[in-house]
C-alpha cells in the first residue's frame, strides 16, 4: 500500500479537525506500541465520543467498534494508484448482519 504509516510515523499523527454537516467533528488517532494496532478517537458537536479500532494491511484500511445495539465497521481499499481509497461504512444493531451505511472514495490531489 502506498504511504502507509508506520507505527513509529503514526505516533507523530497530530489527529485532525474538521467540519461536516454544519458541526465540529474531531479524530485523533494513536498506535498501541505492543500491539501496532491503532485506536482512533472521535468527538462531535452532538457529543457524540466513539473509540474505534483502526488497521492498515495489505492495502485494505479497516476501524470498527463493537457496541451493543450499534456496531460500526469502516472498509477502505487503496487503489494501485495510491492515490485513491474506495470505501464503505457499514453498521449493524446486532454484530452480525451488517447494512451498508454509506459508500466513499477519498482522492489524493497533487
């Protein structure tokens, strides 16, 4: 996968800030130096706080969280290019059958 971030450079992330529907919307994301497996924190203006499960391998970029009554999955596939993620976030109220919430493509621009 193209500029996959190292557990070391992923330590050094600043998180971002941004703004999506009219609110406030806040992402910090660390890495668990035992396990490379990274936690990303999310707040919003709703007060909304949600800890998500994040990893990055072999191009496919995956963060869940398992609550009862309203699990989340996020499913990202770099594209050859690198230059683009096509992904999808899914939720489910029970763990095991799952709805597509919506699709995404995030695209780098150089």
């Amino acid at each position: 996968m193209a500029d996959t971030p190292s557990p070391a450079a992923a330590r050094r992330w600043p998180g971002s800030t941004y703004s999506s529907g009219g609110g406030r919307c806040s992402r910090r994301s660390r890495v668990d130096d035992a396990t490379d497996e990274f936690t990303m924190l999310y707040a919003d203006g709703r007060g909304v706080q949600r800890v998500y499960r994040m990893t990055f391998a072999e191009g496919v970029w995956t963060l869940w969280r398992d609550a009862p009554g309203f699990h989340q999955r996020f499913t990202g596939t770099v594209g050859t290019d690198g230059d683009t993620v096509d992904a999808r976030w899914e939720r489910s109220e029970d763990g095991v059958t799952w709805h597509v919430d919506f699709a995404l493509t995030y695209t780098r621009i150089r």
